[in-house]
C-alpha cells in the first residue's frame, strides 16, 4: 500500500533511531521506548489482563529488544518486531501461570474480575439476567481462556485491527494460518459465549 | 451458483470487512435467501459487537517516562558485570580476592570509605537521605552519622564527576538529551552509591558552586533523574535568576515529571523561547496541555490586546507536538480563547492533524464544540480524513449517525462517493443513507455527475449500478444532473440510459436542457433512441426554441419532421404512453440520418 509523505517521514525517523541505538546511542532508545510502550502495553494488557504484568511485560520487553536489536533486521515494522518479542513474553508468562494453576492456584483468584463471573453458576436467561458489562467479562473471560497463540491471533486481528500479514509475522504463521487461528478463536469464543450472543443453535458455531 | 457452505466461508471476512464490494453483495443475496446462514452471520456479529466493547487497558496508568527510567535502568544492570560465581575452588577465589582488594587500595587513591564511620557514638552530624526513584540500587532511607572530613572528600569526588560529565553537555543551542552527561556521572558515582552516600544531596551541593560548568552538569544531571526529588531541587534552582535558563533546560530534559514546574520559565524572557522549542519537540500529551495552558494563560493575560508575538510563539509550539496538540487546540477553539481560524491555522501546521480529528470527532469528548471539529476536519485533507470516516462508519453501528453526519457536511463529489460506496458496500441499512446522499445532491447539483463521470473513467460498474437504482427510486429536482451523466456513460445499459434521460427531463431545471444537448451531440447517430429522449427532455425542460437549436444543424427535412412532431404536442402534459409514441415518431424521424 502506498505511503503518505508523513508516514515516509516518521519510518525514515524511526529507522535513523534505531540505527542510533543499534551503535549505543540509549538517548535514542530512550525515545523508542517512549514512542512504542503504550501499545505494546496495551497488547500485553489483551493477553495478559493485569495492569502490573502487563507493565513490567512491557519494560521486560524493551530490555530484551536492546539486547536483540543487533539481529533486528528491519524486514518487519519495528513495531511488529516489538509485538513478536512481547508475544514470546506473554506465551513464557502463559507457561508460568499455567504451573502455578497446576500447583493449586487457581487462574481466576489472580484475577478478580475474572472470578466473578468464573464462579457465578450460569442464569437459566443469561440474556435478560447479564447486562453489557457483565457480558464483557464473560467475553474477557472466555479469551482468557483460549490457547495463547488464537488469543495473539485474536487480539490483533479482531481487536486491534491489524492487517493478517502483519499477524502472521508476529506470531510466525503464514497468513493463511493467521485467518484459520481467527477463525478457530471465534469459533471457540462463540462456543462459550452462546447463551450471552443469542444463539438458537447448540454449540452456536459457524 | 454457489452453495450454502461455500457461501459460509464468507462469514468471517464479511465480519471483519475483508469482502469484495462484489463478494459481499452475493454474500447478501444469499443471506435474504437462507435463514440458517443469516442466523450464523448475526452471531458473527454479535461477537465482533461483544469484543469491540471490551474495555480498553488503562493505559492512562501507564507512567510512560517511569517506564523509560526502569527500561534503562533494567539495561544498565543487566550490562554491569555479573557477580562472581561461587566456586569450589575457595581458597584460590579467596586469594584472587584479596590480590584484587591490594590493587585497588593501591592503585585508587580517592576511593572512599562508607558515610558511617565505625563508631556512630560520637555526636557527629547526620544528614537525612532521601531514597531517589533512581537507580533500583540506591539504598533505603537512613539516618547516616557523618564525618565532616569525609563529607567534604565525597563532595570534592561528586564536584569532580560532574566537571569531568560537563565535557559531555551539549553545546548550548543542541536541543538533544544530555544522557551521554548521565550516564557517565552515574558510572563513576557508582561506588559513592554502593557506599550509600546521598549522591542527590551532594549533586544539590554543587548547584551553587563557583564554577559554571560544574553547577549546569549538576542542573542537568538532576533534569535527566527526573525523579520527585530532583525536580523540587529543580524548581528551587529555577527561582535563583543566575540558573532560571539551565534549570528550566533540566526541567524540559525532565520530560512529563518536569512539566508542573515549568510555568515560571515561559514567564521569562529569557528561557521562554527555549523552553517551548524544547516542550513542543519532546511531544507528546503532557507536553500538549502543558502549552495549551501557556496559550490559555497568555490569552487571558493579554485580554483584548491579544495577538502578541508570544502567543503566536506559544500557538506554533503547542501545533508543533503533533497529534497530541489536537484535542488542546480544539479545547482552545471550543472556549473562546482562540478564534475557529487560528485553530484551523494552528491544526494545518499539525502534522498528522487529519486523522486525529476525525478520532476527535468520533470519540465526542465534553467540552468541545462540534461545529469546530467539523469545520476542522473539512479544511483538513478530506482525502485523507473521509476514508477513515468510511472506515469508521463500517466499523462503529453505535456512532454511525454521527459519522454519517459528517460526511454529509463534506458535501461535494468527494462525500457523495463516499456515502454511495457505504451504499454499496450493503452493511448500512438504506435509510440511514437516503436523506445524507438527497442532501449532499442538492447542496452540490453537480456533485452527482462528477461521480458519475468519475466512476465511469474508472470503470466502476457496481457503485454506478447502485447509484442508479438511487437515483431511479428518489426522482427529485437535483438528481437529474447525475441521470443526465449516467445516460452518457457506456457502463449503463442501454434501457437505463434512456430512463434516465426521459427522468431528467421530468425533474430537471431549465439549466439542465444545456447538459442534455451536449449530450444529444455527443451521441452517436445510429443511437437515435437515446436522441430522441434527449429531444423529449430538452422538450420537457426549456421548450421548442431550445429545440430549434439542437437541430439547427440536422439535415432540413429531419430537423423539420421532428419540430413539427415536438411543436404539436405538448410534452409536459402528454401521458407516459403518448409519450413512448411521440419517442416512436421521433425515432423514426431520426432515422433517415444514420449512416
């Protein structure tokens, strides 16, 4: 897709920073955190759920990718480099969770606002008994609950809205791949979710 | 004919807005026809609708200039030499130790020892530390007995870090970070902090020492700490006027955690300047309320006399910020303390502007005047902002109306391709549509043709399909431009073409007679039925003496028949079956001149 002069502009910004801080200039680094930590945040925040992982997931991030800048060979976006990094994150932090549930603490007891509805038994009308509110966190719980790689394809597809090449580099699939793992996400998602979507048809997938 | 589940797979990429504009209107068809896959699609709906009002992360907790400072901070420990592993091999780990402790006993005259001297009994004065946000490493607050001698050995080292750091400050005018500064200071104030001396407290110390050099590189090493401490140390400097312009610097070094304390240097003549080139460079939202209250301030000042120079300075700063400066420039506008213009001005300066107002608009926050974000987004590149807006309008069923309204408010060829593309695209129920396109048509009665003309250069044949069925249920005075276009164009077929013409000659204005006979010479000869409809229209719209003028140069004989056919009767009045015969007749008039 053809670039408008001020995107040319800020690539060519963005590319002399990283040049910068690729030689060791942390000034310039600096200013990559600046720019890029909100939203790699706000991805970990979808994956993750918790404002304190989700910060210091972030930070993490950024440590690794000074690290690994000299491998960083500006084929992709830098932005979706960073998403790829915070992704591997959020997956390791998955495995950790997922041990610690095995070892007795429950995933819901992190998270509170999860656990309401984890615990509430399901209405005989969900529909009428839920309002939006509570069907959002039916919705943020079931995402929880999907396998880390369709969450990531999730997320960044339906929620952020990004391009499905640009999910397949971050999550190291081919795009066709990154469109079957939306596709299975919202099947499972719709699964969970039927008696709040109102499904007449058992499973209430598509 | 394709099949119901081949037809399924559509669901996904009709949801998330991947189908073609011609895909889409077979998915459509399919969908009135077949109730189990309307059912599956609204599903699909709902949950795209379900996960579009999930909350967003609170990113406004995220302290973007904290995380800088443990982002480089977490790089610094993790590149300072790891801790020896224990070994085994304790006795030649304890020798290698000790030869190590000789050397730098030896070869380090001016380490020095810990601020607590061994006996704490001896009535020496103490010094209360503050524990800093920066490093992680720095020790709790404590109670620490001082020895004089050794205080003034640690304040002779810090003084001696920050003249050796000065060499690293930017030159004067550079408006670039002076890390290079930090991070040598910090390097070599390392073991002062393992020996936990108050390394802020001795950086204080030297904000008053006799050498320049000395006294700036302490100003801003604190501005790049930029933690609470060193910015109420900052705040003091900034009310000594021998360093308001270093402090101030230090202070804009400081990011958004110096911002608060900023005020009284844009006061000054002396660093205002600098201080709002510097603000507006570093960005960002802080930076863009911070000098949107500057601007507020100075408006308020200068009352009736306002339009200084430092307020179009302060206006220039704050359009600089980017993005940011939008939502402040519209609250400015909103208010009364600057006028729709110069916000327009100040947001044409804005780079990336175009987009970020139309956000503005859709995310409808208090406070701000609707008319202006509108007439900011109409001057503002509609090129660029109406496909957002477009975008936008597929994407959000809740603020559609609003959405639809502003495209309206655009008006001209550019908005009404727009309203018919969503029109086409089948995702908006019609009568969402009908009264914004009707309206952008007769603001603009030559809108409809201009896209017309558009869309057939580009050979667009299923908006052009569209805008017809549009145009043929909604027979009004300002659509018959766009019927008289659409008769011109080879992508319509050519019944419709005719409708077309004979509907223009039923709606149309007088003026419309001149696009009519254009297009009756443009035709070609053997398309006599499309002529005679022009005649009938041209008829219909401003008599027979424009008809006279239209056949001036048709050979006598036919140019006669078909006067006399069009004179005897009076169009306007004649029911729609004489009307077929008369264009029968005329037909045949026109016939002997086809070659």
């Amino acid at each position: 897709m053809a670039r408008t002069l001020d995107e040319m502009r800020e690539a060519a910004t963005e590319q002399a920073l990283i040049r910068r801080a690729r030689s060791g200039d942390r000034a310039a680094f600096d200013r990559l955190v600046r720019e890029h930590f909100t939203r790699v945040y706000a991805f970990l925040h979808r994956m993750i759920g918790s404002h304190e992982d989700a910060e210091d997931l972030a930070q993490e991030c950024f440590v690794r990718a000074w690290g690994a800048l000299p491998h960083y060979r500006e084929e992709a976006a830098f932005s979706t480099w960073l998403c790829r990094i915070a992704l591997h994150l959020a997956q390791d932090h998955h495995r950790a969770s997922s041990r610690r549930e095995g070892s007795g603490e429950a995933a819901g007891d992190r998270d509170p606002h999860i656990s309401g509805i984890a615990r509430s038994s399901p209405e005989p009308s969900p529909a009428e008994a839920l309002s939006r509110a509570e069907l959002s966190r039916a919705v943020a719980l079931a995402l929880s609950r999907l396998p880390p790689r369709l969450r990531a394809a999730l997320v960044l597809r339906g929620i952020e809205g990004r391009e499905y090449a640009e999910v397949a580099e971050i999550t190291g699939v081919k795009p066709a791949t990154a469109r079957t793992h939306v596709m299975q996400a919202r099947r499972i998602l719709q699964r969970a979710l039927a008696p709040w979507l109102g499904s007449r048809r058992e499973g209430g997938a598509s | 004919m394709k099949t119901c589940r081949e037809l399924r797979s559509r669901i996904l990429p009709a949801v998330d807005g991947s189908l073609s504009i011609e895909a889409m209107f077979e998915f459509e068809e399919h969908l009135r026809a077949c109730a189990d896959c309307r059912e599956r699609y609204e599903e699909a709906r709902a949950l795209d609708a379900a996960l579009a009002r999930l909350p967003e992360p609170p990113v406004e907790r995220v302290d973007v200039a904290r995380a800088v400072a443990r982002v480089r901070a977490a790089i610094d420990r993790e590149s300072a030499p790891a801790p020896r592993r224990a070994t085994r091999w304790v006795p030649l780990a304890i020798a290698a130790t000790a030869a190590a402790a000789i050397l730098v006993a030896v070869f380090r005259p001016r380490s020095l020892p810990a601020p607590a001297a061994p006996s704490a009994d001896r009535g020496e004065p103490t010094m209360a530390t503050e524990s800093p946000a920066l490093p992680p490493a720095t020790p709790e607050p404590v109670d620490i007995p001082l020895d004089p001698a050794r205080l003034a050995q640690a304040r002779e080292e810090v003084r001696c870090l920050l003249a050796l750091a000065a060499e690293r400050l930017p030159a004067p005018g550079d408006p670039a970070l002076p890390a290079e500064l930090a991070s040598r200071f910090d390097e070599g104030s390392r073991d002062l902090e393992r020996s936990r001396w108050p390394v802020l407290r001795l950086v204080e110390g030297a904000l008053g020492d006799p050498d320049p050099a000395v006294a700036r590189a302490a100003l801003r090493y604190l501005g790049m700490r930029g933690d609470r401490l060193s910015i109420r140390m900052l705040e003091g400097a900034l009310a000594r006027p021998q360093s308001l312009v270093d402090a101030a610097l230090a202070l804009c070094d400081a990011g958004e955690a110096g911002l608060d304390s900023l005020a009284p240097a844009v006061r000054d003549p002396r660093a205002s300047s600098l201080v709002l080139a510097r603000v507006s460079a570093r960005g960002g939202p802080g930076a863009a309320r911070f000098l949107e209250a500057c601007v507020r301030e100075t408006a308020r000042v200068e009352g009736s006399r306002r339009g200084s120079a430092r307020l179009l300075e302060e206006i220039d700063a704050l359009a600089r910020t980017g993005t940011s400066a939008v939502a402040s420039l519209l609250r400015l506008g909103s208010d009364g303390t600057l006028t729709p213009a110069e916000v327009i001005d100040a947001l044409a300066r804005t780079q990336g502007a175009g987009e970020s107002v139309a956000d503005f608009f859709l995310s409808r926050p208090r406070g701000v005047d609707d008319g202006l974000v509108l007439q900011a987004l109409a001057a503002l590149q509609p090129s660029r902002a109406l496909p957002l807006l477009e975008k936008r309008c597929l994407e959000l069923r809740e603020r559609r109306g609003q959405v639809l309204e502003c495209i309206e408010a655009y008006g001209g060829k550019d908005g009404l391709a727009t309203l018919l593309r969503l029109s086409a695209s089948g995702r908006i129920a019609p009568a969402d549509l009908e009264i914004p396109i009707l309206s952008t048509l007769s603001r603009d009665r030559g809108a409809g043709s201009a896209v017309v003309e558009d869309w057939s250069r580009a050979g667009r044949r299923v908006e052009l399909h569209v805008f017809q069925g549009f145009l043929f249920d909604h027979p009004v005075s300002a659509s018959a431009p766009a019927c008289i276009a659409l008769s011109g164009s080879d992508l319509v077929p050519s019944s419709d073409r005719r409708w077309a013409v004979l509907l223009a000659g039923e709606t149309g204005i007088a003026e419309d007679a001149d696009a009519l006979a254009e297009l009756f010479w443009r035709l070609k000869p053997a398309e006599k039925e499309l002529r005679a409809a022009c005649l009938i229209a041209i008829r219909a719209l401003a008599g027979v003496d424009r008809i006279e003028r239209v056949v001036d140069s048709l050979p006598s004989r036919t140019a006669g028949r078909v006067l006399a056919l069009l004179a005897e009767r009076d169009a306007r009045t004649r029911p729609a079956s004489t009307a077929s015969r008369l264009a029968r007749e005329l037909e045949s008039a026109l016939a002997p001149i086809v070659p």
